[in-house]
C-alpha cells in the first residue's frame, strides 16, 4: 500500500474535515456560549469558584519550591544569549517533578490542578519564557494531556511515568504546507501488520529537537478493516528513521527547541496509536480546550512583570520636573498595563478553576483567553517598551555595559510576539471561536443555507429555527441588564455588570441580523466575525474582572484595590466594545477586498519601485517529499 498525497483540497473538503473534528454536542452548560446567545448567565461564574484547601497546600508548597529554583538556578540572560537552555536546568526542572505536574501521582507526577500548573508557568516563565515554553509545550499539548484524556491504560502506565520525571515530549501537527488547515496533512500512517509505517515531514514542532516522545498526527490510508483518517500516534523519538533536519531560530524565544523532523519508513507499533483511526484532529482540539489555558497563563505573568517594571522606572525618572508616572500620556499607559494585568488574570484564574471543576464545558472561555491574553499581552509589553523609551529598545545586555539596570524589555516584546501566532493565530482564533458562537443557530437553521440540502431539508430546518426563533428573539428585547437595582451586590461594579448583560443581547441581535443578511456567505465575512469574537472576549474579560473582584472583596485580600483596577478595566473595555460595534457596520472591509484583488493582480507593483528586496533565494514552501533524509540529524536530547 503506498502512501496518500494530500496536497491539493477543495475548500468545501477543507471545511468538511475541520467540522468533523469539532465537538458536536454541549453536555454541560458555558458562560461564553450562553453570552454569544444573549443569555448572561452570571449564576455560571458567581461565587467564584475555589480550590480544596488540599490542592492550595501542595500547589502554594510547589510554588514556592519553584520559585526558588526560579531565584537560584535559571539564568534568562544566558538563555537568551547562549539560545539554548542548560542541561542542568532541565535536570533540576525533572528533579523538581516539573515534567509531571499535572500527572496523577500514581503515575509519579504531582497531580496539581489546572490553577496551580498554569501559575506555575506564570512564575517560570518570567524567568525564562523559553522554559514556559518547553513546559507548556510538553504537558499541555505534548503526550501527558492526549493520554490522559483518549489513553489506554496500557498506555498510561508504559509512558506517563516517563513523562513526569525523565522524558520530554512535542506535538507534531503542522507541516510545511500545512498550518491550521489539517484537511492537507500529508505525512502518511499505512498499515503493516501490528505496525504503521510513518513517512513524511513535520515543522515548527516544538520541543521536537530535545523530546524523547512525541505525539505526531498523520494519515492514515482508507483500506480493508482500517477506517483511516488523521490519526494521533505515540512515537518514540529516537526511532530509526527519524530526522531531526534543522533545529529553526525565531525573532523570539531564542531558547526554543524547534525544528523540522522527517519520518522515513518509521515503524510505529499499532499498541501506541491514541484512539481509534481517524479521531486524531478531535483529540487534539479536545486537548487544546484546556491546554490553551497555559499561553495566556504565561501573558498575564508577563503583564505583572511589566506592571513591576513600569511602577520603578515611571516612578525614578524625571522629566519637566516630575516622574514621568505623573505624566497624563504616560500614566493613561500605566493605568491600561494595570487594569488589564488584573483583567488577565481574573480570566485565566476563572477558566483554570471551572476547569477544574469539570463543571462547564469551557472550550470557548479557553479559547478567548488564549485570543485575549496573547492580543492583550502583547499590547502590554508594548506599552511597556513606550514607557522606557530608548532604554525599552536597548537590549538589556547593553544598557548593563553601560551600567544600568538590565531590564529586558525588548526581549519581552520579541518573545510575545509569537503568542499572537502559537496554537492558533488571532485569524484562526476570530474563526474557530465564532463558529462556536454561531453553533445554536446553525444547528437549527443550517440546512437553510446549505446548498446541497434538498427543498425538502429545507422546508423542515424553516419549521425548527421558526420555532426557536419565535422562543428566542423576545428575549432579547429586555433583560435585567435594565433594572437599576440588578447586581447590587457587586457595588460599585454593578452598572458594568448591567452593561454586560444589555450588551450581550446587543451582541447576539448583531449575530442574527448578519445571519438573516449573508446567510451562506457569513462565513466569508471575516471582518465582521472577528469583531463580534473581539466583543465577546471584552464581555468575558469584563464579567471575569468583575467576579474576581468581589471574590477579593470577600476574602478580604486586597478588595479596595481590586475593585479600583476592575472598575478601571471594565470603563477602558467598554470604550473598545462601543468601538468595535460602531466598526461592524461602518468599516471598509468591501473596499479591503478590492485592493487585495488589485495586489494580487499586480496592478499597483509600481507603488514597489524605488527598493531593493533583501530577501535571499528559495522556494516559498520548502519541498516536503517524503523519502530518506539527506541531512545530518540535529536532535539533542537533554541529558
């Protein structure tokens, strides 16, 4: 049986595979969805939920345990000079149990909580975002999360001891013509007796360079008594015919371990597939419900990094007489950094506890806080390098020469640059979220625009979507969000609260209108779905700010203050919502579509004269043939 070639797909093929892969049901109940709907269902979120007092003990125990090493043992700066990280600090991470800390302890990992593991990439990734990264990568995406969710039992205890003290591991999806569209993965699994046989070639694979296990995605051939499809298989790295070809340099994150890997011939005992044929892209977007947490975990430790360091030099330097903080152009910066920092946790913290809690089906709010986190995050270590002026762009290498406090401001910027890109780009984000958010209304009115159904499918989804619409829209007319009294509990914050729930049925009218308006083209208009995703997360972040707050209040840990930066967010949030909804209807997304026609057209390449391209020469899209690596192998595996 030779191996398929999946290189050309029709874009309707493309949407069949990526919705195949999508959950289909919502069994437990979701804020976020319910907020696209119209429907704030505060009762969801409020009283904020809390951890056992047993899984704050030992989390608050590793933390500090981790933090120490953090002091002591991690030296960013050599990180960020040598691009590499030490092997002993990977040593002390496995002895530290920081492989395994969300592996159950029957299987020697820490068995943490979701909250603790996405603070403890907080912490270590503000000494290192390149550790955060190996981490992340290795328990959030990598071969932990996909066993623990879809493994065998067999499964868990051959590798999942491995995982938690000794072993790394990487997630290998994409391919070098292959990014968010899986429906033209290449790299072939075909069936050969008790084996599959792996070929094909797999890129930005992080962690691949060092990992020891991967879990690697590829195709498997439709045959006699194999169902095939994209298929997710557990794979020793050290088989023979694998390749490291090059371990890839980025803008950022000068300590990634990432690279090109080529499979040839690669025998990969049937025992270690995960799942059955065919669910791979499920069991990964199932993955990435909560593995997605651990990104925007990293951006809001960023945040209170450059809060840190925004409050010590806006408060040292002096210009016209005072500290710059006093400044309104610079102070309006600090406030955003602060105000948005509590915003990010409030998020994360929320979606890690319902998380944990296993209460809600919370694929959207992950979703939003990897879209809010990374957009918000990088807009913060923007700020913050606005704030420090020249200094911001000195390297902190540099401005210690000169004798100077070496803040690396700049390396912050570069490092968060890829967020906006990592498990999902902002576009990809817009589109995977609003498909979610339009999910009630397509699951009703769907066949009503879907060319291929019959007159008869048809008349049937006019009959259904009449009567939830009829249900439906009367709702969206009025809402407590009205009353003046609604939320009162909340003080001060209460009208932010109303704010939410009038808007959220704004939102959801908006929706529905765009529906009755495109119908089969909505899922065209990209610029329009996008802003009714940016909208969404305001409203989350908004409700989340607003609920931590009063959680804060209650415990009596800094509620005053709390309440400040909440009120000062949910003001700043509400003035980018008005924004945004002024933008759905009066924007040029119409003229935007010309102008590309005319690019890609070539009728303005005379607005390129007068440069010269530094680029050098190379295809596009490097050739991903699969065969026998011509290459030396570049894995380094830490030892």
């Amino acid at each position: 049986m030779t191996a398929p070639s999946i290189r050309n797909v029709s874009e309707r093929e493309a949407r069949r595979v990526a919705e195949a892969a999508r959950e289909q049901d919502w069994h437990k109940p979701s804020f976020a969805k319910e907020l696209f709907l119209g429907r704030f269902r505060l009762d969801l979120i409020h009283p904020h939920p809390t951890p056992a007092v047993d899984d704050v003990r030992r989390g608050e125990k590793f933390l500090a345990t981790l933090r120490e090493f953090c002091e002591t043992e991690i030296d960013g700066a050599r990180i960020e000079r040598e691009g590499r990280i030490p092997d002993e600090t990977v040593r002390g991470l496995k002895e530290l149990g920081a492989l395994g800390i969300k592996i159950d302890p029957k299987y020697g990992g820490l068995g943490l909580t979701q909250v603790y593991y996405n603070r403890a990439l907080a912490l270590v990734g503000s000494a290192s975002p390149a550790i955060g990264a190996l981490l992340s990568a290795h328990q959030s995406i990598g071969v932990p999360q996909p066993l623990k969710l879809f493994g065998t039992q067999e499964q868990k205890e051959a590798f999942l001891p491995r995982l938690a003290r000794t072993d790394i591991s990487a997630f290998l999806l994409t391919e070098p013509d292959v990014g968010s569209d899986p429906a033209r993965l290449a790299t072939a699994a075909v069936p050969d007796g008790e084996d599959y046989v792996l070929d094909g070639v797999k890129l930005w694979t992080t962690n691949g360079v060092v990992a020891d296990l991967l879990v690697v995605m590829a195709r498997v051939p439709a045959s006699e008594g194999h169902k095939g499809g994209i298929t997710a298989f557990v794979v020793e790295a050290d088989s023979p015919g694998i390749t490291v070809e090059n371990r890839n340099a980025f803008m950022g994150l000068r300590g990634l371990e990432n690279g090109v890997t080529r499979f040839h011939r690669v025998r990969v005992p049937a025992a270690n597939r995960i799942g059955p044929e065919g669910a791979g892209l499920k069991i990964a977007l199932t993955t990435l419900n909560t593995g997605r947490l651990s990104l925007p975990a990293m951006c809001a430790g960023t945040g209170k990094w450059c809060l840190k360091i925004a409050r010590e030099w806006s408060g040292a330097r002096e210009q016209w007489g005072r500290p710059i903080a006093k400044h309104e152009a610079v102070g309006a910066k600090i406030s955003f950094i602060a105000a948005t920092t509590f915003a990010l946790e409030a998020v994360v913290d929320l979606a890690s506890q319902m998380a944990d809690e296993n209460r809600n089906d919370i694929r959207i709010e992950a979703a939003l806080a990897k879209l809010y986190g990374s957009e918000m995050g990088w807009r913060i270590a923007d700020e913050l390098v606005q704030i420090r002026g020249g200094r911001g762009f000195e390297t902190a290498d540099s401005l210690a020469a000169r004798g100077e406090r070496a803040v690396p401001a700049e390396q912050t910027l570069r490092d968060m640059r890829i967020n906006r890109i990592f498990e999902g780009s902002t576009e990809i984000m817009h589109l995977l979220i609003a498909r979610e958010a339009v999910d009630a209304h397509l699951s009703v009115a769907g066949d009503l625009i879907d060319p291929d159904k019959s007159l008869a499918d048809k008349g049937r989804a006019a009959a259904k979507a009449g009567g939830f619409y009829a249900r439906w829209l009367p709702k969206l007319v009025a809402g407590p969000g009205q009353l003046p009294r609604t939320y009162q509990e909340f003080g001060e914050l209460a009208g932010h609260l109303r704010y939410v729930e009038r808007t959220s049925r704004k939102l959801a009218r908006s929706t529905f209108y765009a529906m009755s308006r495109w119908q089969g083209k909505m899922e065209t208009k990209q610029g329009f779905l996008g802003r009714i995703v940016d909208i969404g997360a305001e409203l989350f972040a908004m409700s989340a700010a607003c609920v931590r707050a009063e959680h804060l209040r209650l415990t009596g840990a800094h509620g005053q203050e709390a309440y400040q930066l909440a009120d000062a967010f949910c003001r700043q949030a509400r003035i980018r919502v008005e924004e945004l909804f002024h933008r759905l209807w009066t924007n040029t997304d119409e003229l935007d579509r010309k102008v590309v026609s005319g690019v890609l057209g070539g009728r303005y390449t005379w607005l390129e004269e007068g440069v010269v391209d530094p680029s050098g020469d190379g295809a596009w899209i490097a050739d991903a043939a699969p065969g026998r690596s011509t290459k030396d192998n570049a894995r380094r595996p830490f030892r």
